[in-house]
C-alpha cells in the first residue's frame, strides 16, 4: 500500500475551503476518475484500487490517499497534480 499524505495551510473561511476542497476533488475525479461524496466536513475518494479522504479544518487542508498495487507508479503524478491544483485554488 502507497500512501499521498498532504497537509496545506489555509486562511479561507470554511465555505470558501470547501469550494477549494471541491474543485480538487471535481479535477482529480476528471484526471483519474476517482468518485467522492462529502460526509460533513471530510470529503471521501474511492475507486478501484484508490481510497482516501479531504479533512477540512479552520487553518488546513489534508488529504490522504492510499494507493493500490496497480495504481504504484502513478503516485508521484497524483501527487503533483495534488499540489498543484492546491496551488492553484489557495492562491485564488
């Protein structure tokens, strides 16, 4: 099992830090066809071989994804796309 495990700081309120958390999820959903739903603050991923959350706080964004056998070699490129798209969307 690989794990993703990344926390960033954040200064939103906690509607803007959960649009922020959504539009992650809507691009890695597109990316690398993940599903997700939110059960309250904690946003769930899940897909064959892929299974992780986004936890809101009031000062951090975590996200923490565990990787399959067969998804292995694609870690690193999750993981840019992950801090790149937190990137993006905190800097907005």
């Amino acid at each position: 099992m690989s794990v993703i495990d990344v926390h960033r700081a954040h200064t939103l309120d906690k509607e803007h830090a959960r649009e922020a958390a959504e539009s992650l999820a809507e691009d890695l959903s597109s990316k690398f066809e993940l599903n997700y739903q939110w059960e309250g603050d904690q946003l769930k991923f899940k897909r064959s071989g892929v299974k992780g959350h986004l936890n809101i706080t009031n000062d951090d964004l975590h996200v923490h994804l565990e990787l399959g056998m067969l998804l292995r070699p694609f870690k690193s490129r999750i993981e840019q796309e992950i801090h790149s798209q937190l990137d993006q969307i905190l800097k907005a």
